[in-house]
C-alpha cells in the first residue's frame, strides 16, 4: 500500500476541497491510483476527462508511480 499526495487543480480542487490531498493506494499504478481516488471523491467521476500527471508529464494508466513522486489532477479546460 502507498500513500500519495496528489495536487488539484481548476474544478477538483472543488470537489477534493483544497490544493492537495492524500491518499491510500493498494497498488503502484494510476489506474489504481485514479480508482482511489473516485472512491473517495465521488464527485471525480462527473468529469468528462481527467487527466494525471507524474513529474509534469501526463501519465497513462499503466505508469508506475512512487510515494515521492509529484502527482496531479488535471480536469477538462476551456479557453477563448
């Protein structure tokens, strides 16, 4: 089991309720990661698209990940 700090950004920082939280992974993927995450914060799963990042890169859901690593949310944007 990890623990992880994961930083929020534009709507998740809504629905987590602050720039950071932490959570408890069974497992070391962000597959894994993301599903612990949306069992926590249910509200996660109404996002049309939510991307996360470890060491500022976008990861996909097989990238590993460790304790010490720089994670993030990043919702959907939009501009003009």
């Amino acid at each position: 089991m990890g623990r992880y700090k994961i930083k929020a950004f534009g709507i998740t920082k809504d629905i987590v309720g602050g720039r950071e939280t932490v959570v408890e992974v069974e497992g070391n993927t962000v597959s894994e990661l993301r599903l612990s995450l949306q069992g926590k914060y249910p509200g996660l799963t109404t996002l049309k698209s939510l991307f996360i990042a470890v060491n500022n890169a976008y990861a996909d859901e097989q990238t590993a990940i460790k304790e010490t690593d720089e994670i993030a949310m990043i919702p959907p944007v939009s501009g003009g």
